[in-house]
C-alpha cells in the first residue's frame, strides 16, 4: 500500500490528504491528526442530498489485491468525537469503523455509505484506546476490532461498489467531531499485511 509498509507500521510518503486539512504528522511511530469543529463524513439516511453536510479530515492510499491494514487508535474525546479507519471506492460510497463517544461512552460503530449512510453501534469498550482493522478479501470488505491487537471481533462485513471500485479502493485513517469543536486522533502500531483473511467471521 502506498503509504504504509510492513509489520512494523512504517508509514511513508505515498497516502494523500482529502478533506479539510487535518495536520497530519508522523513520528516515533504515531500518527496524529485533528477534525475541526462540526467536521463529519456522514450522509444522513433521511435528507435527500447525496452529498455530505461536511467534510472530515482523511489521510488514504490505494493498496492492490488482498490486504489488512490495522492500528491502535487513540482518541481525545470531548464530545461526540471518532478515530476510524475508513475506505472509499466513489464519491457516493464509502465505509468507517470508528471509536467514537456514542452518545456518551467509548464504542466501536460502524458506517456504510451508499448514496446515504446508515449507522450501527457494536459494542462499548473500556477507555480512549482500541484497534480497529479493515480488510479485504477478494471484493469483499471486513471490519473487525480488538482490545490488544490479537483477538478481533467480528464486526462487519459487506462489499461496496463494483468489482472494479472495490479493486481500486483508497484505505486509511480519518478524525472527525460532528458536534464538538474538534478533536485530536492518534493512530500508532499501525501495520500494513499484504493479504486477506481465511475467515472473516473468526478473523483469521
């Protein structure tokens, strides 16, 4: 993947910013970004515009074939804030699997993003830290999420777009605050695996 190498977690020159600027910065291994105040990726499923009613900082590169890209994300929660990873394989049609203070606890949600978006929380976790992990497999994306970094939970999994756009999908991290004033993310022990998964129900 453009951007990110390796176990390690390395990440290099190659992922891009879209959105509002988000400072993004790397160093001793972390990566840092910040939402501003009332910066979301989100459609909501009752309007009728397709477009977002903002935009949310996102750092993204386009990794080929089969591949699982993971982190330990940090958060520094104020309001209804989030560290995701997130994928996007059109202007219309994208994914997040946040950390998010929703409504007032720390819990991993999801977003799927087609024309309009839906939402589903999952589960509530202890703390401002979680790992989140987005793969795919063949044209099918998987989310899943963990408390160490080695047993993951099974979360979501679906396809997005055509074989084509799913092929050619943009991978990487994202900060918002849709109601706050904005907030700081962190994503460290980032690692980047050139393949799928075995079992996207167990995560293996």
């Amino acid at each position: 993947m453009p951007g990110v190498a390796g176990q390690a977690g390395c990440v290099r020159q190659g992922l891009r910013p879209y959105g509002p600027d988000g400072g993004w910065t790397y160093g001793a291994g972390v990566l840092t970004g910040r939402a501003g105040a009332r910066q979301d990726r989100f459609v909501p499923p009752s309007g009728e515009s397709l477009e977002p009613a903002s935009g949310a900082p996102r750092l993204l590169g386009a990794p080929e074939g089969d591949f699982q890209l993971l982190a330990r994300v940090t958060v520094g929660f104020a309001a209804f804030d989030a560290g995701v990873l997130c994928l996007e394989v059109s202007g219309h049609q994208w994914a997040k699997l946040c950390l998010e203070l929703s409504p007032d606890r720390p819990t991993v949600c999801t977003v799927v993003t087609r024309g309009h978006s839906d939402d589903a929380n999952s589960f509530v976790v202890e703390g401002d830290s979680f790992w989140p992990r987005i793969s795919r497999t063949g044209t099918a994306f998987a989310f899943h999420a963990s408390a160490d970094g080695e047993a993951w939970t099974f979360v979501r999994v679906f396809t997005l777009g055509t074989a084509a756009e799913a092929a050619a999908a943009r991978v990487g991290f994202l900060a918002q605050s849709p109601t706050g004033e904005g907030c700081a993310v962190s994503f460290d022990r980032i690692a980047f695996r050139p393949r799928g998964l075995t079992n996207t129900r167990d995560g293996s």
